[in-house]
C-alpha cells in the first residue's frame, strides 16, 4: 500500500519549497545548527513524517487550515495529492470514478 522507495515524489516537492526541511528529515543529522521553524515549515515538516512513516505518524489537516494561506493551502493540497497518486498504491487507475457523471452535480475533469 506504501512505496518504500526513498525518493517519495510528495516530499521531493515540499523540499522544492522548503529545503531546510531536509535537515530535520535526515536521520544522521545532529541537532547544531538547525533553524528554528515558523508555523508553517512546521506544518510541511508534520506532513513529510506522515509520508516517510504513514503508519506511524500522524498528519492532522487541521494543521493545514490553522497555519496554511493562500498558495501555501495549493502547495499542500498538491503535494497531498502527489502522495496518494505517486507513493502509495491506495489509487490504482487515477482518473475513473464509480460514480456516473449524471448521478451527481460534480463534474470530475
């Protein structure tokens, strides 16, 4: 259910945005010379230890709409996105629904 690959493309993306987040995910780092993170560093460091261990660690959207604005929500939104679609097996064939387009007022693009 889980890729156990390293390079998990969710995280690779939060990265983009927050290289220091890094440090903070390397298991041999020492604590020296760690910056201090604000609330939203914060809340992209608990989503990546969600998806480096989902079994193990918690992410609590609440998180998202506490300390997340504006591009920081799409950022988040995408690169949740990203984990369901590309390091997990949870969604096989993107893009089928089960559920006819007449049946709902949703339109799936």
């Amino acid at each position: 259910m889980y890729n156990t690959n390293n390079n998990l493309k969710s995280i690779e993306y939060i990265l983009h945005y927050f290289p220091s987040l890094k440090l903070y995910l390397e298991k041999t780092s020492s604590n020296e010379n760690i910056p201090l993170l604000n609330d939203v560093e914060k809340t992209f460091l608990e989503m990546c230890l969600f998806f480096e261990n989902p079994s193990k660690h918690s992410f609590d959207f609440r998180l998202v709409y506490l300390h997340l604005q504006d591009e920081w929500v799409i950022v988040a939104l995408k690169a949740l996105e990203l984990f369901t679609r590309k390091d997990t097996y949870m969604i096989k064939t993107f893009g089928e629904s089960f559920i006819k387009p007449e049946e709902t007022s949703y339109k799936y693009n």
